[in-house]
C-alpha cells in the first residue's frame, strides 16, 4: 500500500497539506483513511482535484477579465 502523501502526489496534489487545506480533514485522519478507507481517500482526492481545477479556473478567469479592462 502506498502512503497518503505518495497518493496524493500521484493524483497531481502538491501534498498531504494541500488536501487538508481544501477538506478541511486534518492530515492525520487522512494518512488513516488511506490506510484503512481507502476507496474513501481516493474519492477525497478526486474532489480535491475537481475543486484545484475550479479555483484555477476561476483565477484563470478573474485574469483574462483584468486584462480586458485594461
């Protein structure tokens, strides 16, 4: 089995703590969902994923629409 923080940076996360930051779930019960729920863990990562790509969209977004102003 892999850790959580290999897994994490397997699904193209920075790292463990980038994930608690999105979630809000301590890092700790992470390492122990990945260990004992791993199905949990992996559909944790999945929406972390989803919500990176929205905040740097969005981002992407409010940029293009500065540089239009401009």
């Amino acid at each position: 089995m892999t850790t959580a923080a290999k897994a994490v940076k397997a699904a193209g996360m920075k790292s463990l703590a980038e994930v608690s930051e999105i979630t809000g779930i301590g890092r700790e019960t992470l390492r122990v969902w990945n260990r004992d729920r791993p199905r949990l863990f992996g559909i944790i990562l999945s929406g972390c994923i989803a919500e990176k790509e929205k905040r740097e969209n969005s981002a992407h977004n409010n940029l293009e629409k500065a540089n239009e102003s401009n």
